[in-house]
C-alpha cells in the first residue's frame, strides 16, 4: 500500500469533517421536519402541483418511453388529464426532472421527496460551512450553518416540496462559480455560472436575481477593466440560447402568475413587504449583523487581495433584494430564501470582525477575554435564532391521507373517476394524494370540481360557479358517468359556490349518494361518496379528457 501523501492525509480529516457536518444538518432539518408533521400531512398550495408535475416525469420515463410513438408532450397533455395539476410551462422542467430521476431510486411516496428537500437544505448549510469556515472559524461556521438550516423560511422550504431551497442552491453554487471567476477570470468559470443560472432559470424565474450578480460584483471591486474582456460576457449568449426559448414560450403564463404590476408602487410595496417578512423571519440580531457583515465586505471588495468569494457573496444577496423588490411575482418570505446563505455567511464576518476589534481594543486585557470574543459572540447570536426556530406551527391535516387509499379500494377498471369537490387549496392537496397512492399511474381520473363545476382564470382568481341550481350540479355529474366523489365541505372562507352546490345536492337526492366512509378529526369531515346509477356505466374516457385536458402549457387548474 502506498503511503499518504501530504495532500491525501490532508485531505482525509476534511471529508471526514464534512461529513460529520453533513450528517448534522441532515439530523437537525429532519427532525424539524418531523416537528413540523411534513411526514404525516397532505401537499398542500404549490407543493401539490411540483409534486405531481415530478411525478409526471418519472411515470414518462418509467412507462411513456415504452409506449411507443407517444410525444413527451402529449404525454404530459394524458398526465395532466388524469391529475390536472402539471405545473410545467408555469414552472421550468429542470426540478421535475431531478425529482423524477430521485424517485427512481427511492420511490414516489411522500417520505422520499421530503428526503430530497431534506438533502438540498443541508447541501445549502454544509456549504455555507465550507464557505464560512476558512474565513471565520470551525465554531462559529457549524453555528452559522445549524442556525441556517433551521430558520423558519428554510424550514418552509424542506418540510414543503418546494422550488424556493433548489433555487438557493443553485444561486449559491453560482455565486461561487463567479468568485473564482473573478479570482481567474478563466472563460471555464463564467461558462460554469452560466449553466448554473440557466438551471436555476429553468427552475423558477426568480434565478433571475443572478443577471445582477456580474454587475454588482463589478461595480463592488471597481473593475470596470472586466468589461473589455469577451469571458465576461460569455453567460449572456449562454444563458439567452438556454433559456431565452422556453421564456418567450412560457411567459403569458407565467405573468398571470403576477400578483402585482411593474412600476414604483410595486417597488415601495416589496421593499416594505420583504423588509416585515425577513424581520418576523429571522431574529434581528442576525439581521442587523448580516448587514453589517455587508458593509464589511463591500468596504473592502476593492482593495488588491480583496477575498472575492466574499465580494461575490455580498453581491448575491444584494441582487436576491433587487430582483425581489423589482419583479411583481408576490410578497413572500420565501421568495427571499436565496438570500439566507449570504446574509448568514455575512453575520459569520460581522461576528469574526466584531471579535476583532474587541481583541484590539483588550489587547492589555485577560488573554481568555480575547480568546473567547468570537464564540461568545457566534453563540449570543445563534441563541437568538431559537424563539423564532419553534415558533413555526406543524402542518395540518386535512383527512386525505386516510381518505384517498379508500378511494382506491372502490375504484373499478371500467370507470375509473372520481370528483374532487372541496375548498381552494384544500382541492389540489386532495388531487396530488390520489395521484400518490395511483399503483399504475395516471391510471385514474382524479376531476377537480373547480374545473367540472366552475372555472375561472389563473388558478380559479376570477371562480364562477358553471351552474345555478343543485339539479344542474347533479345533471353535470351523471352526464361525465361518475361514480365516486371525495367531499370536504366548504369552512367559508373563500367559498367555492359548487361545494356547497353539491352538499344541497346530496340533500335533494338522497336515493342517489352512498357515504362509503367518512374521516373525522382534521377539521372539517371528508366524505367517500358513491353516485348510485353511475358506478355500473363505463367512464366516458373522451368527454373527460376534453374536460380535464390543460388549457395550455403550464396552465394547471
């Protein structure tokens, strides 16, 4: 056996260390997890659409690929009839396609996609470790990383089946492809953040805060000189052939997503907005020595050995703000999770520069005092995280984890539908958890009651109920053959008018519903309905295609 070289001995502790790091978070975000209940509740909002739109590829590639000449985008038109909740077009592709290749090796059930949330918020925390680390210590890193991972907005982030933590990553690793860049100016690094950016875009469109990355980091270091170079440039026609298609493709429906307009009040309104979500979101002591953090590296981004890693981490949470207090999309605290990793490794300098100055000025002081500066400090500034750490409340259940396996108990090969008729939010978390327990998906036709009894734009903003009476409402029903309906009834808030349509209509017609079960002790009770006459008709498979089939790419109501 060969003997270790000085750079394999070196080498072994650090892999070793970070694996051990690793496995921390990993333990610290899956137990948060579990404290929120993300193992045990329904997808729910966004999360329901992302995971049936993973589910779609991995079905494509498990069982589309075999059957013959059938084009993945009609695939995805046959998926989305089945389980009208395929987010892409409103979303990019790359995700899906990661989740799907995931569910590959380790299943489609819910414990398995939580697990690769899990993964992707410890990947962001081990590498603000290994950024953070050389620059300000082993201690206060490992407390930089913990409180990260466990901060409420990254806590949203892995307990959900969200775009919001992969994004982080990616901007992330992207920010540290410009460092070296920067450091070299190698055409090699620019095209590696270029990549980078256009994964990201072809995630989520708030990738896009990068395009200000270059500029800021420019304009930070004064080295306007990168200009001249043709490297500098390289990501523009790089990330434009990417992603520049599937844009001018996607952006109708990715604008009705919009909450807002552009212009000046929007801006005022998010820099407001975003300013009360990082503030509620995160103890102020981290926020304010973020900022200071900021200061501190943007104050000496320009100097001849300027750490550019630290430039460009500066620049990365600049751009996340802009781009946030720019693009109209909404006013979430989530939006602004690709600025937790800066604004963390930022409060980790803030401590390191705090602890020196106090050193300086105790220098004739106790030794120990000097000593111990930097972890008193890193320590005051974590324990200030933990109110805000618990402070989350756990998911709710819903009762459609219990209710869609016996759902699948009555389904019949020869008409196998079922109406989803429940309130907004409530209806695609119902729909995602029949296409989970679907043994040969899609394979059932899971029609949502905002699309069969009523409509509306982007998402139901503009619902109308499509009929006046229950008897219409029941006509409906029996003209689609369907046997079986999953109900949730309506708590009124955001009344959906056919939810309460169809509880008028098991009123009227009491000869005609069978309640198979019923599911208590999640709020409101969900029914397991049978319609009498149409369990024995076979499905109308044409009519509800036609009915279900998405509007347009990306369109998943």
């Amino acid at each position: 056996m060969m003997p270790d070289t000085p750079a394999t001995a070196g080498a072994r502790p650090r892999s070793i260390e970070y694996a051990g790091i690793a496995l921390l978070l990993a333990g610290v975000v899956v137990l948060l997890q579990i404290h929120a209940s993300a193992y045990s509740a329904e997808f729910r909002n966004d999360e329901a659409s992302h995971y049936v739109s993973g589910l779609m590829i991995h079905a494509y590639l498990t069982t589309g690929l075999g059957t013959g000449p059938l084009s993945p985008l009609a695939f995805l038109k046959n998926f989305h009839s089945h389980y009208p909740l395929v987010g892409i077009g409103h979303w990019g592709p790359v995700y899906y396609v990661v989740e799907a290749l995931w569910m590959l090796l380790f299943g489609c059930g819910r414990i398995s996609v939580l697990l690769l949330s899990a993964v992707v918020t410890s990947a962001i925390g081990l590498i603000c470790y290994r950024i953070a680390a050389p620059r300000v210590g082993r201690m206060i890193a490992v407390l930089i990383a913990v409180a990260l991972v466990a901060s409420p907005i990254a806590q949203e982030g892995s307990a959900d089946v969200m775009l919001d933590a992969p994004i982080t990553l990616l901007t992330l690793l992207a920010a540290l492809a410009y460092a070296r860049y920067m450091a070299t100016f190698r055409a090699r690094d620019a095209v590696q953040f270029a990549l980078l950016a256009a994964a990201g875009l072809l995630i989520k469109g708030n990738a896009g805060a990068l395009a200000m990355l270059p500029p800021l980091a420019v304009l930070m270091t004064w080295r306007f000189d990168l200009l001249r170079r043709p490297s500098f440039w390289l990501p523009v026609p790089i990330v434009g052939g990417l992603v520049l298609p599937w844009y001018l493709v996607t952006y109708f429906v990715v604008s009705q997503g919009f909450r807002y307009t552009w212009g000046l009040n929007y801006v005022v309104h998010a820099i407001r907005g975003n300013s009360i979500a990082l503030v509620a979101a995160l103890a102020p002591l981290v926020l304010a020595a973020g900022v200071y953090g900021w200061v501190v590296a943007v104050s000496s981004a320009h100097r001849p050995r300027a750490d550019q890693v630290m430039t460009c981490i500066a620049a990365l949470l600049a751009a996340v703000w802009i781009f946030q207090s720019i693009v109209p999309a909404d006013i979430q605290d989530r939006y602004l999770e690709p600025a937790l990793p800066p604004l963390f490794i930022l409060a980790g300098v803030a401590v390191r520069d705090i602890a020196d100055r106090v050193r300086r000025f105790l220098r004739a002081g106790p030794g120990r005092v000097q000593t111990l500066a930097a972890p008193l400090l890193a320590i005051v500034l974590a324990a200030s995280t933990v109110p805000s750490v618990f402070g989350l409340p756990p998911k709710s259940r819903l009762g459609f984890v219990e209710a869609a396996p016996l759902v699948w108990r009555q389904v019949t090969p020869g008409n196998p539908v079922v109406l989803v008729v429940a309130p907004p939010i409530v209806e695609e978390a119902a729909v995602a958890e029949l296409a989970l327990h679907d043994p040969h998906c899609p394979s059932l036709f899971a029609v949502r009651g905002s699309r069969l009894l009523g409509g509306g734009g982007y998402n139901n903003e503009d619902y109308k109920p499509r009929f006046a009476t229950p008897a219409q409402v029941m006509a409906a029903i029996d003209e689609y053959r369907i046997p079986l309906v999953l109900f949730r009834p309506d708590n009124g808030v955001g009344e959906w008018e056919h939810v309460r349509q169809v509880a008028e209509a098991m009123k009227l017609y009491p000869d005609r519903w069978d309640v198979i079960d019923r599911i208590e002790g999640h709020g409101q009770p969900v029914l397991v309905l049978r319609v009498r006459g149409n369990a024995d008709k076979p499905a109308d498979l044409k009519n509800l295609a036609r009915l279900t089939a998405p509007r347009s790419l990306g369109m998943f109501q």
